[in-house]
C-alpha cells in the first residue's frame, strides 16, 4: 500500500475501532481517507447486526458488499452520522439482482482490449475467451515496430468508435495503472475520457458500454473517470444521460496483483480465465452476475480465509492485508434510482447522489 493510503489507513482504523467498542456512532471519514482490510472487518462486524436478516445471515453477501456500504456511508464528514447502513445496503442488493443479467461477453457485444506492452500478456488471453463466448475482439498491444504513443492512440480511436456506435460493447484493459492513468501506455483519464465522449452537442448516454480494468488503483481510476467524464458534458452543455458501467480489479487505493510464476496475469483476469473459461460447463455469456458472484468469491482467497461454524461459513479472516484487492463493480444510476437513493439515505445526508454507484 503507498505510504499516504497507509498512514490514512491506520490512522482510520484506530477511529473506528474505538467506536465499534465503544458502540458510538459512525466514524466520520474526510476526504481521501482508505480504510484497510482491517478496518473494513471491524466496519463489517459493527454494522452487521444493523442489517436486514436476508443480508446479515448472508456472510458472502456481507463481506462483498460492507466496502459498498462503507463507501457510501462515507462519502463525507457531515454524511455519515446518523445514516442507518441497513436502507444502503438493501438499495445495493437490489441494485445488483438488476444488473445482474447484464452480457458483459457474449454474443453481439463487441470487445476492444488493451494488454500491457512489455509482460508476459498475451492477447490469446483475451481473444480465445471472447471466441468462446461467441464474439471477437480486438486487441491492442504493442509489438515490434510500434511506439507506446501509437498503439495508445489506436486503442483511443477505437474505444471513441464504441462509444459512438450506440450498442452494447466492452473495454478491457489488463497492465498497470494509477490514480489517473492507464499507466502501461501512458493514458491520462482525460483522454479516455475525451475518446469516451462522442463528438456532437446532444445528449450523452455510454450506458451500453462496460469498462473493465484489471489494473492497480482502478477503482479510483473509474472514479475520476465519471468525474471526468461529467465535468467534460457538463462544460460542453449536453446532459449526461448515463455513464458506462465499470468494472474495477481492485479497490479504492488498493494495489493489483499478478501471478508471475509463468506469465504476468492479474488475479482479477486469471480468475476470470479459469472459472469462466477453463472450467466447464461454461455459461452461455459473462454477466455482471458472474464477474460479481464467482469471481468476487474466488477473491476472497487472496489475503482472507473463510471462518466456518458447523460446516457453514460465518465470516472471513483477513490473513495478509497487502493481498487484499475487493474488486469492485460501478454502475450509473438513473435519475429515479438517484432520488430513491437519497431518500434512503436520509434529510441528514447532505451531499448529492453519486452519478456512479459502487455495488460490491
């Protein structure tokens, strides 16, 4: 974990112990602040008897969607006291049964990917699990005689071609990333962001797209790519019907990892391979289900260890923090859901709806 998100993290953590043993209300988070998976465990066993049944008896439920809640919980010093987590968190599970069903590959759904330039990644990877499924894919990774710039602006180029196209496509990008780039090629946000918006004055809707990065600190890349791509509309004039649903390897101020024994494959994208691809029978498409069902469980085994109590699992131990990723999937929320949001949240909530919402 970087040096700033640590001392973030422990100062954090010892706030919200002291308040789950004192049984006081909400920790207040200002802004910036990441909790560790320590943290996040004692978050998740404060709140949990606060829950609905149907959540609270759902250990696997809990643990993948307690870093939602918390988040939203969170957001900022005045909107965390008093909020209870049981209306969040029910507005989430209900958020994710509709989603769900959401082709993410499949057939009819187009794929552009980008792979790191210089690992062992191989574009098969992403080619042979998209034929399988029954569609084709594009992918961009730089070889002999290409620059980082080129192979970057090729990747941008079709990505703006998705995104005017109108129909159900997916982006993939598997590497290194930060904050505010897709660090492998060297792409701030604001050019993705800038390629995601279609030329014209009308209406924005990049609802049909799914953006998934397999990438250190993607999660706060999607973020500031909503952000992004919300000031962009915004300073244009045109409204933003929708922003894209996003996919996220790894946390809020999290690192990725990678399997380094052979090749250099992502934890979030290995997993995808082998329970999705390898393992059979397979599903006739990826969803958003999938991605957030068995592979977010299969995460689970990085860094934590299942409690069980008569055969049946209760909780999880967190074992090596530095392993922990919490993959995370965004989706844009329509203006009813916005108003339904922040009717569950409460009067004492004083800050806006998020347009893009963290559902586990």
């Amino acid at each position: 974990m970087p040096e700033p998100c640590r001392h973030m993290a422990i100062a954090f953590a010892a706030m919200l112990l002291a308040a789950v043993a004192a049984r006081a209300e909400p920790p207040r988070a200002e802004e910036g602040e990441a909790p560790s998976p320590e943290t996040l465990a004692a978050f998740e066993a404060a709140y949990k008897g606060q829950l609905p049944a149907e959540i609270a008896e759902d250990a696997r439920l809990w643990r993948q969607i307690a870093p939602s809640v918390y988040w939203l919980m969170h957001r900022s010093g005045d909107s965390a006291a008093g909020i209870d987590p049981g209306p969040a968190a029910s507005f989430i599970v209900q958020l994710r049964k509709l989603h769900a069903p959401r082709v993410v590959i499949g057939k009819g759904i187009e794929v552009v990917s980008l792979m790191d330039p210089t690992r062992g990644l191989d574009p098969r990877q992403v080619t042979t699990l998209c034929e399988a499924y029954g569609t084709a894919a594009r992918v961009f990774k730089k070889g002999e005689g290409a620059t980082l710039a080129s192979v970057g602006d090729e990747f941008l180029e079709a990505v703006a071609r998705l995104a005017a196209g109108g129909k159900p496509a997916t982006v993939i990008v598997v590497g290194h990333g930060l904050p505010r780039e897709i660090q492998s090629y060297k792409i701030p946000v604001e050019r993705l962001a800038e390629a995601l918006l279609p030329p014209g004055d009308g209406d924005v809707d990049l609802g049909d797209l799914t953006l998934i990065f397999d990438d250190c600190y993607s999660a706060d890349f999607c973020l500031n790519l909503a952000d992004c791509l919300g000031e962009a509309a915004d300073g244009a004039g045109r409204r933003l019907v929708s922003l894209p649903v996003m996919v996220a390897g790894a946390n809020r101020c999290q690192l990725g990892h990678a399997n380094v024994a052979a090749k250099f494959v992502p934890h979030f994208w290995k997993e995808v391979i082998e329970l999705l691809y390898i393992r059979r029978p397979r599903p006739e498409a990826i969803t958003l289900g999938d991605l957030f069902g068995r592979i977010d469980n299969a995460m689970y085994g990085y860094g934590r260890r299942p409690e069980f109590v008569r055969g049946r699992i209760v909780g999880y131990r967190v074992v090596d923090p530095e392993l922990v990723q919490d993959p995370v999937i965004f989706v844009p929320l329509s203006a009813e859901e916005a108003g339904e949001l922040g009717r569950r949240l409460g009067a004492d909530s004083k800050e806006k709806p998020p347009r893009l919402l963290d559902i586990g």
